[in-house]
C-alpha cells in the first residue's frame, strides 16, 4: 500500500435528497484521519447539494458520481456529462458490475467513459471482476486482463497512473459473500502485473487499485493488510455512518502501523 488509502463509500440508489445530504453533513462533523481520502457516492440528484454543503464546512470528505455519459452534452435524454460533475465531484464510477450486468454496458461504452472522465479531470473508479461462473471455469484472470485491456485503450501511461481500479468480483457484490484475502492479492497483483506489461513499471506501481464486495468493519483489516491494496469501495456497509466510520478508522490505525518507526542516532 502506498500513498493515502482511499476509503469510498457507494450508497448506490438509496437515500432521498433529504437523508443523502442528512448523512453527509453527520459525516462531515467527523474528523478525518489525514492518511486517509474519504469520498462518498450518492445519487445524482442530491450530488451538488452535497458539494455546496462539503465546500461551506470546508470539508475534505470527496464526492464521486455513480455514472455519467461519455458525450459532453447535447440529445442524450436521461444522461449527465463528465464537464457537469465539474466542480462537484472528484471522482467517477464507470464499469460497475450493476451497470455492467443490469443495465447492459459493454467495454466499448466504457472504454469511451474512462477517456471522458480522465480528459474532464475527474478520476475514474474503473470497477473491473469476474462472475461466479467465470470464476468456477477459471476464467478469472482472463476476464480481468480483457476489461483492462478494453477499457483502458484510450488512455496513456501517465493517465492511467492517475485513475483508481476497483477488483470488485461480481459474485461479492451485497451477497454478503466476500472474497478471501488470498483471492483479492492473487487479483490484486494479476491487476498490477497486467498495467506494468501494458503502460510501464511506474504506472503500476503508480495506480491506486481497492477491493469492494461485501467490506464491512469486520473484515476491512485483512483487505488493508495487503501490500498491493490502496483501499476499499463499500456498498452496503456504506448506509449508515456507524457502520461506515468503523471501516475508516480501520484504514487510519493501520496506516498508523505501516510508518516506520525512525530511530535516533546518538550524536
Ligand atoms: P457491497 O457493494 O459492499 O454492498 O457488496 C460494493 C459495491 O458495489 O461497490
């Protein structure tokens, strides 16, 4: 792990305008840990409300959008544009599962996402992982370096060192079923070696990758723990700031752990 751990937590389509920006004013009252980013997803509606809020408190805490379009504006009914969350939001999910699978987004769309977020200097979330089928025929590794390869094709090496990749496997995405430790750094570092043999040895040593599927307080530690994971996205554990907050502190107490103790040398 390297650099501040980043913590973010995707409400997904929940919460009215009301409570969405009710919880993000409790969790602005919280002190940050300086080692750690802390960013919250909500829905579109209540994003620039939000963003007044944070800005007025002069709050650190980051927003990140769910989902915007690829276009920057015009006939696109329904949809937000990247240049929109300007100002807003610092970051942005593309290819999560949900959208993947439900709402049908091939790695074409978000190929074409992740360039419009990256030239609107908003950083994308790129959420890649396997099914459970996928996972039961091995494919795991397979599946992971063909979205790689996909949905990074218009970016450079020194774009793709900026973005933020989430490993999130579809089959621990709010089943309560959660990867293994030893499942995420087997991912984790195919994720690692897969951008170094694309973009370089700097850009992947560089890109900031996190776990997600089913992080509660109870586990977060052992994600945290491993070398090649910056941090987590949390859904479901995400809800309610009691159980939120826990999952950060986490992430401080151990990055407390990892600064080296630097001795005196006797003059
Ligand atoms: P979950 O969701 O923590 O509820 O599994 C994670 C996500 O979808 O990002």
């Amino acid at each position: 792990m390297s650099g501040q751990t980043l913590i973010l937590g995707n409400w997904k389509m929940n919460f009215t305008v009301k409570q969405a920006v009710a919880y993000a004013e409790k969790l602005s009252e919280k002190s940050l840990p300086s080692d750690v980013i802390v960013g919250i997803t909500p829905h579109t509606l209540a994003l620039s409300e939000i963003a007044t809020l944070l800005q007025d408190k002069k709050s650190q805490l980051k927003l990140a959008a769910q989902n915007a379009f690829y276009k920057d504006e015009g006939a696109y009914t329904g949809e937000i544009s990247m240049p929109m969350l300007r100002g807003i939001a610092q970051y942005v999910l593309v290819g999560h599962s949900e959208r993947r699978h439900v709402l049908r987004e091939s790695n074409d769309f978000i190929r074409e996402k992740n360039a419009a977020a990256v030239r609107c200097g908003i950083t994308p979330v790129f959420c890649i992982g396997e099914t459970l089928v996928e996972r039961q025929h091995y494919h795991t590794n397979q599946v992971l370096s063909d979205q790689i390869m996909l949905g990074l094709a218009d970016l450079t090496a020194e774009e793709v060192a900026e973005i933020v990749i989430a490993y999130e496997p579809v089959w621990a995405i709010g089943t309560g079923e959660y990867a293994s430790p030893e499942d995420v750094d087997k991912a984790v570092d195919k994720i690692r070696t897969e951008i170094t043999s694309m973009y370089g040895a700097t850009t992947g040593a560089r890109v900031r990758i996190l776990y997600g599927g089913s992080v509660t307080k109870d586990n977060a530690a052992a994600y945290l723990a491993l070398q090649g994971v910056d941090g987590l996205l949390v859904g479901g554990a995400s809800l309610s700031v009691s159980k939120f907050w826990p999952i950060v502190e986490t992430a401080a107490s151990l990055k407390k752990k990892l600064i080296p103790v630097v001795e005196k040398k006797g003059r």
